[in-house]
C-alpha cells in the first residue's frame, strides 16, 4: 500500500492517480450525443447532430460517443451521398445509380465506441442507415436500429369468400387506393413498383414464395375500414385465412448497414428491427464480429419480416468473421452468405496482364484486388485451382473490368473465356456459435471460404431451403470459393427445410466436370448434431469429402 507522507505528495496524488488510469487502459475520452444539440424523444432530425458528433470524435480522438436513452429519428433530406457499387445489389438496368444515402457515417474513424445505452434509432424513408468506411476498431453497441415505415409490407387474410378476399394490413404498412381502384404500397418518399412476395404460415411456422400479392395488386380493391381492404379476385383459393403476405421491392437501391474496406468492427448487443434492401454488407473487411445482435422483429411490433434480403452478407472480406449468440428471424432471404468472387478471364493483355470481368450483374465496380494479394485461377468446368499469382497492380477499365497486373508472368495454361480468378488473401475464418435461425424462405448459412469455418451449437428451424448449403460456383452467382476446414458441430435441425424434400445439409459445388480423385470441397466434418427432419435427406453431397459421426436423426410428422 502506498502512503503519502508529505503534502508534495499528496499534491501530486490527483496526477499520479490520472497516469495510473491511463496506463491500465481504463482512461477513456467521452463525448455525450446531448452535446451536440440534440435531445431524444425531441422528433427533430438528428442526422447533422450525429455527423456533428461523429467529426468531433474522430478530430480530437475521443474513444467513446455515448448516446441518451430514448428514440433518435434520422431524414434523408440532410443524409451525405456516395457512389458505391456493392457486391450482391442491383444491376444497371434495375438501378442505374449507385449513389447511396448515407445516413450515419462513420469515416476513417479509429478507435471509436459508439454506445447507445439503450436508445433506438428510427430512421425515415429510404436509407442506408450506418456505414463505416476506411475505419479501424469501431464498436457499435447497446441500441436499437429500426424503420418508421419498413420498406417491406405485411397483410393477413382476414377473410376468403367467393370472389372476395379481405386483408388487414399492419398498421405500419401503408397503402393507397388509386383512381383505378387499384392498391399501391407506399413510404415516406417512395412506393412498392418491382414486387417480391413471400407468405408466412404460422400452423406451419414457415416461410414460402406466393403468387397471391400478383393476384391482390391487379384487382379492384375497396377500402372497408382504418387497415382493411377488400379485392375482388378470381382466383381464391390460392389464398388461407391467418396467413401473412410480405411484400418488398426486389431493387436492391441501398443497403441495411454497410461495412467497407475497414477493420475490426464489433456490433454486440444490437437489435436490428428492419434493414432496407440487401442488409448488413461487410465488403473487403477484415475482423467482423456480430455478438448478441438480434435481427428479428420487435416485441409487440406483430411483424414477421426484418430484412428485404440477407441479414448479414460478407464479401471479400479476410481475418475472422464472429458471429456469436444472435437470433435470426424474418429475412426474405438467408441470414448469413459468406463468400468471395470469381472474375472471369477475359484476355491475356501481356506476359503479366489480364483483363478480368465481374460477371453477375448485381456484381461489379468493387475494388476487388490490392498489390501483394494471392489470388488463385480457378477453371470453371472443374471448379479447381490450376495455379496461384500474386498481384502487382489493379486498375478499372470500366465498372465491370479490371486490368490485374501480376509479379511474374501469367501461368502458361491459363485459358481465357474458360478460367477464372479469385482473392485468396481476402477470405475470412468464420464461427458461427449459438445463434438461432427461423423464418425465412430460403436457406439460413450459406459458406464458401477455404479458411478454418466452425458452424457450432446453434438452432435452424423451419428454413424454406437448406439449413446449411456450401456451394461455390463460376457460372450463376460467381461466388467463390472451395471450402477446406469445415466443422458442423452440436447444432439442432428441426423442420429444415420446411418447402420440399432438400436435405438439410447441402454441399454442391456447380462443377460440371467432377473429378472423383478431386473433390472441390475438402475437410468438412458434421458430427454430433440433432437433425429432426420430415423424412428429408439429410446431407446432399457432390465433389466433397465429408466425414460424419454421432448425429442424431429424429422424423417428425406434419
């Protein structure tokens, strides 16, 4: 213990105390949100206040942005825009513009915590609500992010009769009824043009494709009271009383939350109510991390949807990819699809030179390469590497080709219009551990990374398509790549998938010559898992090895 003797001492006592907080690390430099002239619960745009706040942390280095209890509402009207192409998003033809409203931007930030304390963050039309871009060690926790107005619509049957369907919508999900008699879904600033519509069942506890949104949007309709419609339809059988229609505009326009070409981001302890469009992109980052984060509905909201596509989508993106006690429920599309991206082959320009082309059209414009990068060429019949390079330079020719320039000469058997290359250096290790997977259409982990992968102790229930697919392919999505390390271990099954007789565990790679001396997918390993299924196979398997043992198979009935 230490005494202070004498008052020179105890002078210095306050100073000494400051120096031994900062060398244990506890010091922290914090900035309150209510200083930057704007208060919760005030319904005033805190889109500029926020920015404000956020320029103030990265200038003077403060570590911590606390924020007050309450709800924090954000405008378009003052949001920055920003060309960005995003992997997975929108081709020309759907959407000509990349610019992105970005709501909430965090910008070479480093260091920074932002700390919600419990507050919920509304946002209004349609926006990209955060983006973090060119950062390093950035944390976003203890909040809440929702939508005024999701951008996805949801209505109940209420009732069938002949000729006739009723529908309630939820109070959130807006409409009008033209001079046509024809009913439109409308926001704050936009309207439904380009529809997907996926119906939910609750007998079943399941999510499924539905043509019955086609059936409503082309007949008379009549407004009967506050939430209530009446459409005069033909065709009623096609409908089921208690079921849910959730409707949202296939255009990927912008993105949930975007992570872009930083480092060592950490959401922990966010619930993401609804995210607009394609979700949360991480592209080309390098250590994510989800822990605790809930992209479900609210409680009490009575909504079924959460997402208008994938909730976490990772592209490109390197080190570890966390994601650890979250509950997934209500994406029109799969919780979480983790891959790289293959660029064909185009032309060999010079001895070192080839001309490379992003080939899915809602793919491209993205910085793909950077110099010392491994990348492999991989042939697209075979799905199998044939050599590796290291990148010198890269530069865009126009947003859907890049002229990769290599260290040494390009392999002599490579072939154009018939090899492809991809990334090795950006391709992440993944755990994925104690999450809980339920109400979507399509399937709920979605894997391609030929690092360590550890799907662990989680729950799918009731997914539309395979609980679990590992695929990689050259010829549909171009995602990459061959898997090499991969553990499905402890996790329960139940109900997958709930439309049609897939097995629960899909592994097809879209090779089109398969080499039984040479699989695409290697070192996968399912053990000690609980699959309750109803009678569906339970793992499909094309060009891989696998190894399983010591799971539990359980048939359930209807």
């Amino acid at each position: 213990m230490l005494h202070l003797r004498n008052k020179a001492v105890r002078m210095l006592a306050p100073a000494i105390a400051s120096l031994l907080l900062v060398s244990c690390g506890s010091h922290k430099s914090v900035l309150y949100i209510t200083d930057f002239n704007i208060s919760p619960d005030s319904g005033a745009d805190a889109t500029v206040p926020f920015r404000n706040a956020l320029e103030k942390c990265r200038k003077s280095g403060a570590d911590t942005l606390k924020l007050a209890p309450g709800r924090y509402d954000f405008w378009p009207d003052n949001a920055l825009r920003r060309e960005i192409f995003v992997s997975n998003t929108s081709s020309e033809e759907e959407c000509p513009s990349k610019v992105k409203t970005l709501a909430l931007l965090l910008e070479d930030q480093n260091g920074l915590v932002i700390d919600g304390c419990g507050a919920e963050l509304i946002f209004h039309g349609k926006q990209t609500m955060l983006s973090i871009i060119h950062s390093r060690n950035i944390t976003i926790e203890n909040l809440d992010i929702d939508c005024l107005r999701p951008c996805g619509s949801e209505m109940v049957v209420e009732k069938v009769e002949p000729g006739c369907v009723t529908m309630r919508f939820k109070p959130d999900s807006w409409f009008e009824i033209d001079g046509n008699g024809q009913i439109e879904l409308v926001g704050e600033g936009w309207k439904t043009v380009h529809s997907h519509c996926i119906e939910y069942d609750p007998v079943a506890d399941c999510m499924s494709y539905s043509d019955c949104w086609d059936s409503l949007h082309d007949a008379r309709a009549e407004q009967v009271d506050e939430h209530v419609v009446r459409f005069d339809v033909k065709d009623t059988g096609i409908f089921t009383v208690g079921n849910t229609l959730t409707v949202r505009d296939h255009y990927r326009d912008e993105v949930g939350i975007l992570n872009l070409e930083s480092e060592g981001v950490t959401f922990r302890n966010v619930g993401i109510r609804y995210m607009h469009a394609i979700g949360a992109v991480s592209q080309f980052s390098k250590d994510v991390t989800y822990d605790h984060v809930f992209c479900e509905p609210k409680e009490g909201s009575g909504r079924i949807l959460a997402s208008s596509a994938d909730f976490l989508h990772f592209s490109g993106c390197a080190g570890k990819v966390r994601v650890l006690d979250c509950r997934f429920s209500g994406a029109q599309d799969d919780p979480i699809n983790v891959h790289g991206t293959y660029l064909k082959i185009v032309e060999k320009v010079s001895p070192r030179e080839l001309r490379l082309r992003f080939m899915h059209d809602q793919t491209y414009g993205m910085r793909a390469f950077w110099k010392g990068d491994t990348v492999s060429f991989v042939n697209s019949a075979t799905l199998l590497a044939k050599s590796l390079g290291v990148v010198s330079d890269m530069q865009f020719l126009d947003p859907k080709e890049v002229l990769l320039t290599l260290e040494e000469d390009v392999p002599g058997d490579i072939v154009p219009e018939e090899d492809f290359v991809e990334n090795l250096t950006w391709t992440p290790e993944v755990e994925i551990r104690r999450c809980r997977f339920t109400r979507t259409s399509t399937r709920g982990t979605l894997v391609t990374t030929p690092r360590k992968v550890v799907i662990e102790d989680n729950e799918y229930i009731r997914t539309g398509m395979h609980a679990i697919l590992i695929s990689g392919d050259a010829s549909g999505w171009y995602e990459s790549g061959a898997v090499k390390d991969v553990t499905i271990r402890g996790n329960r099954f139940t109900g997958c998938p709930c439309n049609g007789c897939d097995a629960v565990i899909s592994i097809s790679p879209t090779n089109r010559i398969v080499d039984p001396q040479h699989p695409v997918h290697t070192g996968i390993v399912i053990e000690n898992n609980c699959f309750e299924t109803y009678g569906n196979p339970v793992l499909f398997s094309k060009s891989a090895e696998v190894r399983m043992e010591n799971n539990e198979i359980r048939t359930l009935t209807r």
